[in-house]
C-alpha cells in the first residue's frame, strides 16, 4: 500500500504510527514533493469512489484565491477540479492509503487506516 502525506500534518503522522504500530508493510508519499499526476488523482479518486471536490481541502489559501467553493460540482467541471487538485497538491485532503486490493480511503480517522489495512 501507499499513503500520501504531509508530514507537516497531524492526521498523516497519526496514521503513520497506526500503520507502523500494525506492522504494516507501506510507502510513503509526500504529496507536496512528489506531486501527483491529473491521471493518478483520477485513479486516486475512482480507487475512492469519490469526486474531487469531495477530496478538496476549499478553506485552505490556494482554494479561497481560485474561487473554489463557487466551482459547479458536476461532470462537467470534473477536469477543472481535477487539474486544479494537479497545481495545487496542497489542496488534496490527507492522507490517503491506497490499499493493495484496489482501493483507497481518506485515512483521516484510525478506523479508516484500519479499514485500509484489512483490506
């Protein structure tokens, strides 16, 4: 499995120490660094069963400045999401695991980073 993280973050450290305390087999991602494609947030958000804005972070600077909370939500907007989530890394919501199954999760809560882990 993968995490995405920023180590500047709570919720990834938290998740970190849940996985190494499981003795989970995993590589980290810093997601700032090593900034995801549009085709792997793609991947990312169909492993997730979600859509971007639902992964977007739109209190954070970068979303207030691009008008984010006013961007239709709908298919036809998709991209727009998407690319921005592209530029801006900063604005995907941490972390998240991708599992080995072929899924993903928003690992933001301990059950979800356990969720991942028995998948």
């Amino acid at each position: 499995m993968e995490i995405w993280i920023n180590p500047a973050c709570s919720k990834c450290r938290s998740a970190l120490n849940l996985l190494d305390s499981e003795g989970a087999d995993y590589t980290v991602r810093r997601y700032l660094e090593d900034v995801p494609t549009e085709d792997e947030i793609r991947n990312v958000l169909t492993r997730l069963g979600l859509e971007p804005w639902d992964i977007t972070r739109t209190q954070e600077a970068d979303a207030k400045e691009l008008g984010m909370k006013e961007w239709a939500r709908d298919d036809a907007n998709r991209d727009r999401w998407v690319r921005a989530l592209a530029e801006h890394p900063r604005l995907i919501q941490r972390p998240i695991i991708t599992a080995d199954d072929g899924t993903a999760v928003v690992a933001r809560t301990d059950d979800a980073v356990r969720d991942a882990l028995s998948r």
